[in-house]
C-alpha cells in the first residue's frame, strides 16, 4: 500500500508543480457588460484603464507617452498583442486613445474583453 500512496503523492507534486496560475490584474476594474460576450484569447500584454484615466502596463502606472515607448520596444520583437481591460465608466475617448497610441507603438492587435450580461 505504501509504494500506492508515494506515487499518488508524486502525482500530486507533479500537477501541483506545473499548472501555471493566472495572475489577477492589480486595479479593481468593473468590466462592461455584454450580451455577447465570449471568450477572449489572453494576449501576452495587459493593459488597464481605471476609472480616474490612470493607465497600468503590467501592472506599473505609465502615461500615455511611456505605454507607446513600452509596448513599441516590445513590439519591435516580433507582432504583440495586447489586451486592453477599461473600466465601464472610463469615457469612450480615453480608451480609444490609448488603443490608438498601441497601434502607433505597433501592436499587432488589441482586444477589450468583457463579462457576459447576467440575464
């Protein structure tokens, strides 16, 4: 019975060792809703957009100037995607700059996840 309850052990070690966790965004963003809504592929840069117009690359605050010089030295490897997570009450316009300075910095796409609408 022994030799049973090492390899289970062992097992558990293994699986415990190599799932990847996913790591929660740092702002407390309350996301817009959407009856549409499905999954979205997470892309390998994260971008936040708070309510008060602060932005957070990676979880640090930046400006609108150093996202484009990030993301563009980023960029420059190969095409990066970026996901683009606003707040629901961030204005429209704010968003839609701060996608178009991670176009300008060369972002191969940006995606703006949602949450299903409870219905």
């Amino acid at each position: 019975m022994s030799p049973l309850i090492d390899i289970v052990f062992l097992l558990l070690i293994f699986f415990a060792v190599t799932t990847t966790f996913l790591e929660q965004s740092g702002m407390d963003l309350e996301l817009p809703e959407s009856s549409t809504a499905g999954a979205t592929e997470t892309a390998s840069i994260l971008v936040e957009v708070g309510a008060n117009r602060e932005i957070r690359f990676e979880g640090e605050g930046v400006t609108l100037q150093q996202l484009e010089e990030r993301v563009g030295a980023l960029s420059s490897e190969d095409s990066a995607r970026v996901t683009v997570r606003a707040d629901r009450t961030m204005e429209y316009g704010f968003v839609i700059e701060v996608v178009d300075a991670l176009r300008r910095a060369g972002a191969g796409g940006v995606s703006l996840p949602m949450v299903p609408r409870q219905q």
